[in-house]
C-alpha cells in the first residue's frame, strides 16, 4: 500500500497521518466490496440468510444422506474402473498438452523465439485455448464425437495445452534465459540449446505444473462428465437422478480419495526433484 | 589449436581417474551426484507409461476418428467462423453475463472473508499447532471435491437456485484460499512477529499491524485469480448444474437449440469478459503493490 | 595481422539513440585488453557483436581474417566456436553438473543430434577434467552447479569457454558479481590462460584499478565512443573522470 513506505519514517507527525490514510483506504476499501456484494445479490437473486440458513441443514442432509450403502458397495468395481479411467484421462491429457504446450511455447518466449510476430502470434493463440471453457468445448465436441471417452479428452486438452503454453513461457523466461544466451555463445544449435539448455533448466518446475494440471484435470473431467455424460461425472449424475444418494456419496469419496492420493504423491515428488 | 587445449601430463592425468566415476560399461559419468536427476527421469517415465496404457485401455465405442475430427474442424469454422443471435438477444446475454459476474464476485467474496478467518486459524507461524493440522486437513477435503459436486449436493441439500451455486462456489474458494493466504502468512518474516510479541501486542494487533499489510499483496493477487477461476465456474455450473448465468445462455444454445453460430457468438461475448477481467484484474494487482 | 579489427562500427537499439558510434580498434593476437566505462556506454554491446549475439548496425567486424557482420547462420556458429564467453552471472545450467556444462563448451564441434541428446566422447571427457584440474574444481566435478559458490560458478565459466577452444574469450563484466578474493583468483587464472595457451582475451571492467593492475592496453567508452586507447600507465585521472564524465572525488575507486 502506498503507506507503507512512508510509515518507517520517524516523524511521529508524519506517521499519524499514515494512519488515518490507511484507515481511509481501508474503510473506502471496505465499502466498495460491500456495495459490490449487495448489487450482486440483487443480480442474482441472492438471499444471503437463505445461504447460511442452508448450511447447516445441509450438513445435517449430507450426514443423513450422504452414507455409502449397501447397494452402494456393490457398485464399487464399476466406479473404481469409472475412477481409473478418469485419472489415465487426465494424466494423458497433461502430458499430451505439456508436450505440445512445450514446443508451441518456445516460440513464445523471450529468449528463443523466432521472430517478435510468431513470438506475439503464440501469445495470442494460447490466450485463445486458455479463455474458451472448457464447457463450450465440451458442447462442440459432443457434436462430432458424441458420448465418447475422446470428447473429454478434447475438450480438456485445449484448456490444459492454452494454460500450460503461458506458463512454460513464463518459466522459461525466468528460469533459462541466462543459460539460453550462453550456450548460443558456444555455437550449439538451436535444438542443442533447447536439449541441453532450456530442459534441464525448467523441467523441475515444469514437471511442477504437470501435476498440479493432473490434480485440477480429474475435477474438470468430473465436470465435463456430468456435462456429456461420460466418465466418473457421468456416474455421479445418473446416481443423483435416480435419487440413490448412498451410491453418489461413494463416487464422492472416491474422487476425494484419489484427488489427495495424487496431491500427497505430487508434493513428495515436488520435495525431491526441487 | 590442438584438439587437447592443455597438455597432458602423466601424473596429473592418473590423478585425475582417481576422481572421474565410471559406470558400468567403463565409460566416464557425467551427470550431478544427486537424488533428483533419477527422480526426474522416473517421473516422467512412469507419466509417459501411464498415457500409453491409458490410450491403449480407454473406451473409444469404435468411433470413426477421422470423420470425428473433419467434423469438428467444420464445427470450429462454424462456431468461431460465423458467430450469430437467434434465439438469445444481446440484451439478453449481457444479462446473463451479469449473472454469471455477480455470482463469481459473491463466492469470491464469500469465500475471501471466511479464509481470512480460516487462514488466521492455519497458518504455522500464528496458530496452535494442532488446530492447524485439523483445518488443513478439512480444507484438502473440501478442495478434493469437485465443485460441481458440491453445487450439485447443495442443489439437493439447500434447494435450486443461485443459492446453490454461489453456497457450492464459495465453499471450494474459500478452501483454496484457505491454503493460499496461510501460506503468504507463513512467508512472513519470523522476527517482526516475535518483536511484536515481546513488545506486549494482543492477538489482534499482530494481525492488523504486521500480518495483514505484510501479506495485502499477495492477498489480493490469489483474491483476483480465485475471480477469475470462480468466474470461469460459475460458467461451467450455468452450463451443467443449471445454475443460470452466461453458462446456462451456452448450454441452451449448443444441446436445446443445436445452434452452432450462437454458441459462437455467446463464446465470443465470454472470451471478451475474461479477457477484459484479467486486464482489469493486472491494472488493480499493480495499484495495490 | 590482427586478429580483430572493429571499422567504424555502429549500434542502434531503437531509430532515436545509438549505442555504439564509429568504434574503431584492432586487437592484435594474445593480447589482454580491458574495455571500461560507464555503464550504458556500450561496452557489452562491443562483446556481443564480436559473437553477433546483437548484430551491429554499420561498419565492418574482422575476425581472423572474415567479415562476420556478413556471415550467414552457419558461419556465425563457426565464428561462436573461435569464440569463448564469460558472463557477470555466469550463465551456467544450474541443476546441471560441473562436468556437464563444461563439456557444452564442446556443443559447437558436435552433430546436430549428439548434442541433442548429450553424447560425449572419452576423449571430450577426459579433457573436461583436466581443464577442471587446472581450475581447481576436482572436488566439485561432479556437484550440480546450484551447490557452489559464485567464484566457483565463474571458474565452470571459465572452464566452458576454455572447452571451445577458443582462439579468443570475451569476458563480460566477469568480476562484478564476486567478492575481492575470488575476484583476484579469477583474473588470475584468466591472465594464466592468456600467457600460456596464447589465447586473445577481451575485458568488460567497471573496477578500473583491476584494469589497470591485469591488462596491457586499455579502451575507454563513454556513451558509445572511444575516448581513450593505450597502456594503463599513461592512463591519467583527468582521462578517467572523463570517461566516468564525472568530476574529481565523485568515483569511489581510488586511482592512484
């Protein structure tokens, strides 16, 4: 904040103003998020008791409801295959858009790009893929591939490979720009740059993202399931439908144990290769 | 130039071999001496190993690939290419735009102010140990849940509507803020919090004197991606869970009417908000640096 | 005949200010010349048109015997073989070995494809570790280089450009970054490679005492001219406060 600068001065004078200033801005600050707030609600309809007034009952719906039962169980096998396929889904769809999210980037960055029009036209086109939803995705594909396994797969692709090109650009920016310069001063050629360079420079924080997009992956494919019926959302909606809440808890907790499993894997891969 | 730029002596070079690792093969090694170099390599061979087995397992229902694809090359040209209105009005989905604003920034700041509270519980440097451990591991739990789920569990538990939907948007914001602020706080410098401590500050002191303006920045950085993901969710719950907005406008275009060219243009109104939401969101983030 | 010769060579960056005006001078083979000045004068500019890493505006560059503001992309990395660098942040691959990135200095001689994919032979090897013996290194062959300290790091530098076999090194600001002791340990073994291998070095310094205490021939630049050309002894203060364009007592380094 602007005065904080000017609050280490030793001018008592000086400082007492800083205060009132940041209580202004505080205040001022403070207003404008509630105003925010209240013309939200209104848009939308919004009945702010209503929302905590449901929170409770929900806990206490979710309780009663929300308990695998018998039949529940005996629909394990099938949400466990629904469960892997959903976690293969996503970690093909990462490394697939890693991949190409790599190549495609560094014409993007700073340090290696081949001319400032391909560098800004890169630039574009991964703001494109980043900003479509992956619901609007989702509806086109469904068009041409129907209820398929590869409608997913698509539609996360994009958003994965226009999310990951940004930031491999950015970390190779950070991370490689001095080492990229050096290793041209040798004569290595472009490739050997990139292969000896740039890869070894950021692959720990690529790798990084690679799991992180993993993780997010199996929650967006959850929703895309839902949306085209297919995968594990597929299974959760048509469980809900059919009001058999006992069976959907379970695809719940599955995801639940799944989505930890991989960010507890992640971190520890992350605490190694860092 | 010879092709050995220093010349060779005999002592020095069996010094040398002393120090130089061969592998097996008798050959030279030239790779650090380190854990993360093998971890490196397993990692991406054991994901490269998963896609191939994932590709060779998965389901295709024997789908004719090529004419897949020709048709959605012919569908992109459609939808991007020749973006119209028919069954919306512009008036129409800038109030679906509306919407699907309000009900970002409702879960935004909903979520916000119980992280606050909920970081101040968690973070390492200024909470109880124990109670640390216990909210961090109730907010991975409700991180690890999809947020559809939980829009749809709420549209059971608490009845449909935007009720619903900005409960279950705020429900995963405020976790992943939880996660976000408590670690900013834990980025804190140690010492000012001891010298405020030693110099007799109450509880609330310390964390409206030091660690609020410390962390003010970082804060509203993850405040404004969390916008901007709760933004792109309420779309994706408009379209799915039927919790209206923008994303409710492209659901009815693309699977009611089948309107390629519409689905297009409410794309296009949708590419230009985000975009002008991250512009905006770089011009405040700067200002509050 | 020098071995490399400026001809009134300029540098824009942008169509309003020059970076480097009619430069002209001539190296001669195994000297050790020191460029200071300001910074923003252009002395990094000077080094990395040599290596064309930025592409001079006008006039001719002469490096052994070729015109290389008119090499085509092949003989630009001909000329970057001849050619070692050193930087100020050294610019090594961090989470890489010593080994390693001393033997990418050997990346301009190898195919395309052995590059690539870091094939090296017993030979190269070997050579890497006597170059790294030279330099002091052994104990920390095989450490990624994130492990060591900046003097260290500058001596991988040094190790890499060396690798090249370099007809001539370029040295950027290669001390700006270090504490006196590794600083001297530096100079050291680069006046070390210039006497014994005869190999050109060229000298980007702000520390005009260490260009004066190493090299036999200064240039001094301000705002992309030379000002001053010849030995360090009749290097006066007068010159100097006009190469810094400041007055008596205004530098903090002390000349005496």
């Amino acid at each position: 904040m602007s005065g904080e600068r000017a609050e280490k001065s030793p001018r008592p004078e000086n400082q007492t103003s800083v205060f009132v200033k940041r209580k202004r801005t505080f205040t001022l600050a403070f207003l404008a998020v509630a105003a925010l707030f209240v013309i939200s609600a209104l848009v939308t309809d919004y009945n702010v008791i209503a929302g905590f007034e449901s929170i409770p009952k929900a806990v206490v719906w979710i309780v009663k409801n929300l308990v695998p039962d018998e039949r529940a169980w005996s629909r394990l096998p099938n949400i466990l295959a629904k469960l892997a396929e959903t976690a293969l889904l996503s970690v093909a769809v990462t490394v697939c858009a890693a991949v190409c999210a790599f190549f495609f980037g560094l014409l993007g960055t700073r340090t290696t790009k081949i001319n400032p029009w391909i560098g800004r036209g890169v630039r574009i086109v991964a703001s494109f893929f980043r900003n479509v939803p992956d619901v609007v995705w989702a509806i086109l594909l469904l068009f041409s591939f129907g209820q398929n396994i590869l409608t997913g797969f698509f539609a996360l692709f994009f958003v994965t490979f226009g999310l990951l090109t940004r930031t491999f650009i950015e970390t190779i920016d950070e991370v490689s720009a001095d080492c990229v310069e050096a290793l041209q001063a040798t004569g290595a050629t472009y490739m050997q740059t990139v292969f000896q360079g740039i890869i070894p420079s950021s692959i720990a924080e690529i790798i990084s993202w690679i799991l992180y997009m993993i993780e997010t992956n199996i929650r967006s494919s959850t929703l895309i399931g839902v949306l085209t019926a297919t995968g594990i959302g597929y299974l959760f909606d048509l469980y809900y439908k059919r009001l058999d809440y006992g069976s959907a808890s379970l695809v719940v907790v599955s995801i639940v144990v799944l989505v930890i499993a991989i960010e507890l894997v992640s971190n520890q891969i992350r605490k190694v290769i860092m | 130039m010879s092709e050995l730029a220093v010349p060779v002596t005999g002592s020095l070079s069996l010094d040398l071999h002393k120090h130089m690792k061969k592998n097996r093969g008798g050959k030279i090694k030239i790779g650090a001496q380190s854990k993360s170099g093998p971890a490196v390599k397993m990692t991406l061979l054991v994901l490269l190993g998963l896609t191939i087995f994932g590709f060779l397992t998965f389901d295709y229902k024997g789908i004719d690939f090529a004419g897949a694809v020709s048709a959605t090359m012919n569908n992109v040209q459609v939808v991007f290419g020749q973006p119209h209105l028919k069954y919306n009005t512009l008036p129409g989905a800038m109030h679906g735009l509306l919407v699907t604003f309000a009900l970002g920034v409702l879960s935004t700041i909903i979520g916000a102010s119980i992280a606050l509270f909920g970081a101040l519980l968690c973070a390492r440097n200024i909470a109880n140990a124990r109670v640390a451990t216990l909210v961090k591991g109730f907010v991975a739990f409700i991180r690890a849940v999809p947020t559809i789920l939980w829009v749809l569990i709420f549209a059971v538990a608490a009845g449909l509507g935007s009720v619903a939907a900005v409960v279950g948007l705020s429900f995963h914001s405020a976790a992943y803020l939880i996660k976000a602020y408590s670690e900013s706080f834990e980025e804190m410098d140690s010492g000012t919090i001891e010298a405020l401590k030693a110099s007799g500050a109450s509880y609330w002191q310390i964390v409206f004197q030091a660690v609020l303006p410390a962390s003010i920045s970082y804060m509203t950085a993850w405040t404004f991606l969390r916008f901007e993901i709760n933004f792109a969710n309420a779309i994706a719950m408009g379209a799915a869970a039927g919790a209206g907005g923008i994303g409710y406008d492209l659901f009815m275009a693309g699977s009611f009417y089948f309107d390629l060219r519409e689905l297009g243009f409410i794309t296009y109104i949708v590419v230009a908000a985000v975009i002008l939401l991250e512009i905006v969101a770089t011009k405040v983030k700067a200002k509050v640096r | 005949m020098p071995i490399l010769e400026f001809q009134k060579v300029s540098k824009s960056y942008d169509s309003k200010s020059k970076a480097l005006t009619d430069v002209s001078f001539a190296v001669e083979e195994g000297e050790f010349v020191s460029i200071i000045g300001p910074s923003g004068s252009g002395k990094s500019t000077i080094l990395r048109c040599i290596n064309r890493l930025v592409d001079a505006t006008q006039g001719a560059i002469v490096f052994d015997g070729q015109d290389i503001t008119r090499a085509n992309k092949k003989e630009i990395r001909q000329i970057r073989k001849k050619t070692g660098m050193i930087f100020q942040h050294y610019n090594l691959v961090d989470r890489l070995s010593v080994v390693e990135n001393v033997l990418h200095g050997r990346l301009g001689h190898k195919s395309a494809m052995a590059g690539v994919v870091g094939y090296y032979t017993e030979q190269e090897k070997e050579q890497a570790f006597q170059i790294i013996a030279k330099l002091g290194l052994t104990e920390q062959a095989y450490k990624r280089c994130d492990e060591l300290s900046g003097g260290q790091k500058q001596r991988v530098g040094i190790a890499r450009s060396i690798m090249q076999g370099p007809r001539l090194i370029l040295c950027d600001e290669p001390i700006a970054s270090l504490d006196p002791n590794s600083s001297k340990v530096i100079m050291d073994h680069l006046r070390n490679i210039n006497q014994t291998m005869d190999i050109t070095c060229i000298f980007n310094l702000h520390q005009v005492d260490v260009a004066i205490k190493y090299s036999k021939r200064i240039i001094g630049l301000t705002l992309g001219r030379i000002v001053y050309d010849g030995p360090p002894d009749q290097l006066d203060k007068a010159t100097i406060y006009e190469i810094y364009q400041s007055n008596e007592g205004e530098l903090i380094t002390d000349v005496g």
